[in-house]
C-alpha cells in the first residue's frame, strides 16, 4: 500500500516568498513520503513558479520522491502541467473528471458520452506530451485518473470510463496507470464506500495493469474509517493530508491512518520519530493549529488527568518495566514477545513518536495518588509510601483547585519540596514563639535524654524515645511513629539514605507524614519525623508566633499563578 500526501489541501494561502513555499514539501520529504502532490499549476502563476523552483532547485526533491501536479481534464491545463513537470525525475500528471450525474451535468453541463469523448482525447494527448515525446523523456511520467463524487456514481458509468481510459494510455504491468476515486464530499458510511470500491474492482478489467488509489474526505467525520475499509476492499494507494487539512472537513488524515496502522503491527515505512515537530512545521505554515485531542498529534491525545486512569498507566509501565527486565530479549513473556506494548490507556509507547513521558501524567482536581507520587518519582527519584502518596496527593487537588488549573510536574517538584521542608536551602525550624534556636536531627540527639537512643536499633524502642522526647518539648502528643526507607537513593537526590516518617498525634484525625535524606542514618530518621510535625502544623519556620497553620493546608497557595 501507497501513502500519498497532499499539499495540504487547495483551499490554503500559500502565498508569500518562494522560500516560504518551498517549506511546504519538508514535512512530507521529511517522513518519508514518496510521492507528494506538490502543485495545481495550471490555476495560477504562484503554482507555477513554485513547481518551477522545485524541480530546479537541487536537494529540494530526493531523487527517490515522486512529485505530482494537477490538472482538470482540458488540453490547455494539461500543456500547462506537463510543461511544469519538465526536468523533474520522476512526475505524477493526475486529471480528473466529475463522475456523478450531478457533478456532471451541474458542473460540465456534459452527457455522459460527451464526457467520454473528452477524458479519451485528452488521456491520449496527455500521452502524447510524455511518454510519446521524444523532448520529455528525462522524465520517467506516470498518469493518474481520478473520479469526482465516487460514492454518489452509477458503477456502470465509472467502470465505462476506466475501461476507456485503460485503453487509451495503454497501461502495462510493469508500468501501471493510477485509476483513482474520490469520496469528494463524504456522503456515505466507511462500510457502502468500501463495498463500491470492491465492487468496482471485482469488475474491471487488467487488475494487474493500474494501481488503484482513493480519495477520501472527512465531511461526516469518517475519513480515516473510509480509507482502512477501502484498503480492505482492495485499494492499493490513499491519498491524504497530514494532520487531515483540506477542503471544508478536511482530507483523510495521514498521521492518524499511518499511526493507526502502525499501532496494529503494520510498518506505514513513515517516519513519526518527532512528531510534534513535524505538527510545529505544519502549524507554523498553515497557521492552522492542531486541536489538542488530535488522535496521536493532539497535546492531550497522550494525556491522563483522571486518577483512575493515571493509576492503571502506572501499574503498566511497572509491568511493562518488570517483564522487560526480567526476560531476555528475543524470548517471549506468557506467550507474547517480551518487549510488546501492554500499558492500558496508552495505545503506544509515546517516545516512539517523539513524545515524553512527562506529558502523560498531569494533576489537577481529579487526579489521584498515583499520578502525583509518579511525577514526585520522575522529577525527584522519591518512591513514596502509600500514605505519604494520599496525603500528597489530596493537598495537589485542593491545589489544583485554588489555581483553577492543572498543576505542572516542576511545580508538583518544588512543592513537595517546600511542603516537607526538602529543599536545597534547608529552612531552620522552630519549636515555639520562645525558642531562639532551631531543631533537627543532630540537636535531638545531642539533648541527654537520648543519649542511649544514638545506638539503639531502629524499631519500637527508638521510635517510643523520640515521641516521647518530642511530646514533651513540643507540649502535644506523638502517639506513635512508623519509619520507612527507601531501598536505594536514587542520582538525583545525591544522598545515602532516604526516610519517610508517619506521625499520629493525639487530637488530629489524619496522621502527618514526612521526608528526609541525609549521610547519617540516625539524623536522617529524627529529620523525617520532624518534617512530618512541620508538614503537620506542630513546627514553625520563623520566630514568629507559634500557630497551627500547615503548609498542608495551603499557606503556600498564592505563589502558584492561577488560570487567566
């Protein structure tokens, strides 16, 4: 199958400097298209010169790049074209004729046998400006006929215009015409499209000597539906759009046709590495922007706010992680190749198509634990608990709320930063509004009443100590205190131990959690503890009057800019 992109469709502007326009065929050199319908020359002096310049300028078409021009089925635009053509390598001379009783007579104001008469001479005057012309023969020419309003044809009179055309080119095998027809306002469902395109190749003659291409439109929103099922009923070529401009709704989009079958096991031979530069070239000359749920192109195509799903990607990529890690490659997990694609959500892996990961996962009101813990993961290498994930996670929400916003990953960073008192420019806490000195983990430990517990072994002993120590100075009461480590630290922490700290004290419904890293085990458990009774209200930062307002509650809230 042939993928065949369009110059974006003919009702754009594509007026300005010959440099500008000869962007336009980037993007599709650039994927990897082969043949690219470049110009109309015939309907203006701007198509003209711009076919012009590219044919003549070296390195704009690689030699393995077929260019195509258009023509309406007259004598003098099809002179006028193939004149354009001249000097290029390899060159498409598409005409076209309108198929249905309507088109036809609405629009030609032909009969039918009149029509005939027409598209025969001017298919056998064509050849004769090409293949038969000893001054064009530079040019390696193929012919491409195409029928208007397909769908809404009497088959008899399309499969009657084919034959006439075949017989008049006198295609071969080895060197097909392009017959071709076009859903030119999408009027039918994909499944009537496709069962005319079946049809009419279960009727016609010399299957083997003419490729068959289709011209989808996307006026009821069907357009790529109609080109899977036409490939389906026997096409051989599609011709399309990127990112689907064109005329009214559009042409078939090409980025979605290639990436869908790509998603299916079939190689479209189209490089999608980078696409969103390839949709900033796009948008850049078009000055059409590509909507944010595009399929695969869109900003929030990859995107998941809700928690739900944002937990089941999670989960996938831990599985997708672990059976990659634990097979060889070139082996098969439970029956599948060890490297296939199983992540819910996500019908590919995104950096395929140039896309981070840092795009998927974003927080606002409806996100849950787990995409904000994943965010805190990527950004800082921190593997919360699940408490710590919940306690988090809710202040990230009532966040996103305040903001009216969805808050981004450098923010969810730096807050989590702030909030458990993190950040590389440590601030000194507090006790109270008549303590001059600060505390941390090394002034507890060097008070006497902990003297032993510098030595003890973590555990109940250690932790019953330092509650107690603390309920006491602090004037509340830490019931209980669970540690927990993390295994390893990760690179960007930079630090050899991590801890996270749950604290229930008396009075509070929710326990408090905590954070800390450090170089020393001991100081870094009690560092912890004190970021959860910070994070909880029960520290203070400045010597300032003691309250009980917690970061967890938002204090912090007004830095975050929020929606316009």
């Amino acid at each position: 199958m042939a993928l065949q992109s369009h110059r974006f469709g003919s009702t754009l502007d594509v007026n300005g400097s010959q440099r500008r326009q000869s962007e336009f065929t980037k993007p599709d050199v650039q994927l990897g298209f082969k043949e690219i319908e470049i110009s109309f020359p015939c309907s203006s002096q701007t198509d003209l010169d711009f076919t012009r310049r590219l044919i003549k300028t070296p390195g704009l078409i690689p030699d393995d790049v077929t260019i195509q021009a258009m023509t309406p089925c007259r004598k003098d635009a099809i002179l006028t074209t193939v004149e354009s053509l001249k000097g290029a390598k390899k060159a498409i001379l598409f005409s076209w004729i309108s198929m249905s009783d309507n088109f036809r007579e609405t629009m030609l104001g032909m009969t039918e046998d009149e029509c005939l008469e027409r598209v025969v001479e001017c298919t056998k005057y064509a050849r004769s400006l090409t293949v038969e012309n000893p001054s064009a023969q530079d040019t390696e020419w193929t012919f491409s006929f195409g029928f208007e309003d397909f769908p809404n044809s009497r088959p008899e009179a399309a499969l009657r215009f084919a034959e006439a055309i075949k017989n008049a080119w006198g295609p071969e095998p080895t060197k097909p015409l392009i017959l071709g027809v076009a859903a030119s306002v999408e009027s039918t469902m994909p499944n009537v499209f496709a069962d005319q395109v079946e049809y009419f190749l279960r009727n016609i003659s010399d299957r083997e000597k003419f490729v068959f291409s289709v011209h989808p439109h996307n006026d009821r929103g069907c357009g790529v539906a109609s080109a899977e099922l036409a490939r389906l009923a026997g096409a051989d070529r599609i011709e399309g759009c990127l990112f689907g401009n064109g005329e009214r709704a559009g042409n078939v989009d090409l980025v979605t046709l290639a990436l869908n079958l790509l998603t299916q096991g079939i190689d479209p031979q189209l490089d999608f590495s980078n696409l969103p530069e390839v949709r900033d070239i796009v948008e850049e000359l078009t000055q059409i922007p590509t909507h944010p749920r595009a399929p695969y192109a869109g900003e929030f195509y990859f995107r998941a706010f809700s928690g739900a799903h944002q937990d089941a990607i999670i989960k996938g990529f831990r599985r997708h992680d672990a059976e990659n890690n634990n097979t060889n490659s070139n082996t098969f997990h439970n029956g599948r190749p060890q490297d296939a694609w199983r992540v819910p959500y996500l019908p590919m892996d995104p950096p395929d198509i140039g896309i981070g990961y840092d795009r998927i996962i974003k927080v606002n009101s409806q996100s849950g634990k787990s995409g904000v813990a994943w965010l805190v993961m990527r950004a800082l290498g921190l593997d919360l608990p699940l408490g710590l994930r919940m306690a988090f996670s809710k202040l990230m929400k009532r966040t996103s709320e305040a903001v009216q916003r969805e808050i981004t990953a450098e923010e969810i960073a730096r807050l989590f930063l702030k909030t458990y008192n993190l950040e590389q420019t440590k601030v000194p806490l507090y006790i109270g509004s008549a303590a001059d000195t600060p505390i941390d983990g090394n002034s507890i430990l060097q008070d006497p009443d902990l003297v032993r517990a510098k030595n003890m072994e973590t555990g109940p002993t250690f932790t019953t100590s330092i509650a107690k120590h603390l309920s006491r100075i602090l004037g509340i009461s830490v019931s209980n205190i669970e540690l927990t480590e993390q295994d390893s630290a990760p690179k960007v922490i930079k630090q050899k131990y991590i801890v996270y700290a749950e604290c229930t004290v008396l009075g509070f419904n929710d326990s408090f959690w905590g954070a800390a890293v450090g170089s020393n085990s001991r100081i870094t458990q009690i560092n912890a503890i004190l970021s959860a009774l910070y994070a909880g209200g029960m520290l203070k930062t400045r010597l300032e009057t003691y309250t009980k307002i917690s970061p967890l509650q938002g204090e912090w809230i007004e830095e975050l800019p929020t929606r316009a």
